[in-house]
C-alpha cells in the first residue's frame, strides 16, 4: 500500500505542478495588465473583452497561497501576491466594503451587486494568504471583514445568512444565486462555513468559533438530508422549498462529505466531531449508491427524486469525488475506497485531463468525450465548454484537489 501511495503522490505532484499551476502561470497572466485574464479559450488565447470575476481572482489567490505554502515556491507566492493586489485594487469596496462581483475588461466596476458566496470566497482565500504570509495588517484586515459580514450578511431573526445586496448593502432579492430566486441556498451556507473555518483556523476568535458552529449545527440539523444528500434551496426558516427536494447536486454532495468534517476537526468540538463524522460517511456512501459510474466519473446530479440522472460529467466534481474518497479512506481505513479513488484518476487522467494543451476540459459526456461547446439541449450552469479559463472555471478545485491528496497520502504513510 506505500509503494502505490508513494507512486500515486507523485503522479498528483507532476498533475499539480507540470499541468494546473504551470497552465495558469503561462495563460492566465495578462501581457498588457497588472491581473488576470477574464478567460480564455481551449488552447490558451485571451478572449478579448471577457469580464474578470472576483470568484476567480480569490480562488486564484487561494490556490497559488497554498502551493506555495506547501512547496516553499517563491514563483507561486509572487501569484499569490498579484491576486491579492489585484483583489485589493479593483475588487474590494473603499467607500461600503465588501467587494465587487464583477469588473469588465478594463478593471471598472461592472457587476456591483454583493453576492454573500463571492464574499466568502474572499475571506476564504485571505485567510490561506495570512498562513502563506502572516502579516499583521492582513490579520487585522480579516478580523474587520469578518465583522463587516457579521454586521451586514448574517439574519439577525432566522438562521444563516442573506444572499444578495446592493453595493451599499440594502438587501436584494432580485439576484440570489437560486433556481428559482429562494432566500437561502446550501451553496453560499457550504462557502461561508469553509471561509469561516479557514479563519478560524489563523484566529482563533471565540466569536468565529461561535459561528463555525452555528453553521455546522445548521448542515447538521436542516441542510444534510435524511438521505444522506443536501438539500439545495430553503425559506428563511430552512425548510427546503418545494422545487428543490427532487434534485440531488452530487458535487455539492460529496464535496461537503469532506469540507464538514475537515470544519469539525478545525472546530474541535467533541459533541460536533462525534455528530459529524457519521454524518460524512453517510453523504459519501448516499453519493457512491447512485452518483458515481462504472467508470469512476461522478454525474452531476439527478431530478425528478431520481427519475432523471444528468450524466454529463463536469470538471469540478471529478475532483471533489478524488478528496472526498480520500476522506473516506482516512476516516474509516475501508481501502475499497482506495481502489474507487484510482478509478476516479484513470477516468480524470483518461478523458478529462487536455494533455495536448493543458487543463482540464469542462464537460465531458458520460462516455468521456469533451465538449467543446455547448449542447443546446444540456447547458452548463454559469461555465462555457469552450474556454478553459472563465469567471468559474477556475485552478481551485482540482488544484486542491491535488494538493489535498499529496498532503493525505504523506499522513497516511507517517502515520504508519
């Protein structure tokens, strides 16, 4: 088992390194600017006049503050250090804090509106940047944001946290990030509960520990389904809406099996950890039942409560899949899950991974083949199949990916 440990840490290191980071480091710099290409197309050229997101910019400073982080690379901190300046100067509110969704090519100001998941994007990534960096002011800068978000996101009367404001903070219920417009959504609660983690992880602050809590209590008691699957979108009050009980978001699924427990451990909370670490297994067994295929692929998801499987296979839960299988592991020392996460890499490595021009493609078919743009009758949510680069495609979930699975598997061997 260490011998295909070792050698499977090393094909995610050449993945990681020679293939992600290297990718974004050659096509995601501007030439002719201080940041970041809003996107690019699938052999790397800019795409004139594409719009720069604020997710994108906070998951390219987390990713490259980790690598270099982990790897000791000053090439990787001089990234981390321009996204972050980038964050700083284009993205981040002066006169009502907070920061922006969107600017256009030119670094103005063009999507206004105070999405709470864009948010915690960038208290998530701030945090990794304080590990990478621990610089005073940065902490300080964290503790002010934290307390603006409690002022200004979180219900005072009802559970959780709102979704959408305007860019002086008036509540906007036009533009939440919900199929059908609902006040609450596991998407951005999942986002809020990983930055909340993240920063307490360099606090320590009795009130984010408070909080972290309250937002662990909340998947555990309203969000994580009798199923073992999430609910998607909810009332004020956490009861799923009726339009979102059939669906199951398999990503979401099994990437939460792991961030949850990954929030416990960081809690520390005896009666959390003991509540949760079940709870984890389960969402991953309830995903592995009726997600993930014969080939290791994981579908996006299925409606209808099951009745109709969506089984494209997008990028971002390949990756979640290979962590959450880790977990797995770790968790409950079952090496089927070990056999399943090398499935799962022999159909990334396969078919998803562009080893002619780098990356990962977007979207591939259940049989594996990329699409190269969009099907009519099958859209992507918010991504384009033709570009690699996008305002959500992004390095941060497979780079993680890697970057988690090489740190696991060096515990799991000194461990033995």
């Amino acid at each position: 088992m260490n011998s295909q440990l070792l050698e499977y840490s090393n094909i995610f290191g050449h993945e990681l390194h020679e293939d992600i980071l290297s990718f974004w480091m050659k096509y995601s710099i501007e030439k002719d600017g201080d940041g970041f290409y809003g996107a690019v197309d699938l052999e790397g050229n800019p795409i004139a006049g594409a719009p720069k997101s604020c997710v994108l910019n906070a998951r390219i400073l987390w990713t490259f503050s980790e690598a270099a982080k982990n790897f000791n690379n000053a090439q990787y901190a001089l990234i981390a250090d321009r996204a972050y300046q980038v964050l700083m100067k284009y993205f981040s509110d002066p006169v009502n804090g907070g920061y922006l969704m969107s600017v256009d090519s030119e670094n103005k100001p063009l999507d206004d509106i105070k999405h709470t998941y864009a948010q915690a994007f960038v208290l998530y990534s701030l945090s990794k940047y304080y590990e990478l960096n621990q610089n005073p002011e940065l902490l300080q800068l964290l503790r002010e944001y934290f307390s603006l978000l409690e002022e200004k996101t979180k219900d005072p009367h009802n559970p959780g946290y709102f979704e959408a404001f305007t860019r002086d903070w008036h509540l906007y219920s036009e533009n939440r990030m919900a199929d059908n417009n609902e006040p609450r959504s596991m998407n951005t609660h999942l986002h809020i509960m990983e930055a909340y983690a993240a920063f307490y992880k360099v606090c320590k602050d009795d009130l984010v520990r408070h909080r972290l809590k309250e937002l662990l209590e909340l998947f555990i008691d309203k969000i994580i389904r009798k199923s073992g699957h999430l609910g998607i979108f909810f009332d004020e009050q956490f009861t799923e809406a009726e339009a979102s009980k059939g669906t199951c978001s398999f990503g979401h699924d099994i990437e939460a099996s792991w961030l949850l427990w990954e929030a416990a451990e960081i809690l520390g909370d005896q009666e959390i950890i003991q509540k949760m670490k079940p709870l984890s297994i389960k969402m991953l067994q309830a995903v592995e039942r009726v997600g993930i295929d014969k080939d290791g692929g994981l579908f996006l998801e299925s409606t209808r409560f099951g009745s109709h499987l969506r089984t494209n296979k997008h990028w971002w839960p390949q990756a979640e899949t290979l962590v959450a299988l880790m977990n797995g592991l770790q968790m409950t020392s079952d090496t089927a899950y070990w056999e399943k996460l090398k499935l799962s890499w022999n159909f990334i490595d396969t078919c998803l991974i562009d080893h002619k021009h780098g990356e990962w493609f977007t979207k591939v078919s259940r049989l594996g083949v990329p699409y190269l743009e969009e099907p009519a009758d099958d859209p992507s949510p918010y991504y384009r199949n033709d570009w690699k680069i996008d305002p959500w495609k992004c390095p941060y979930h497979n780079g993680r990916a890697m970057m988690e699975l090489i740190t696991r598997i060096n515990s799991l061997i000194n461990n033995k």
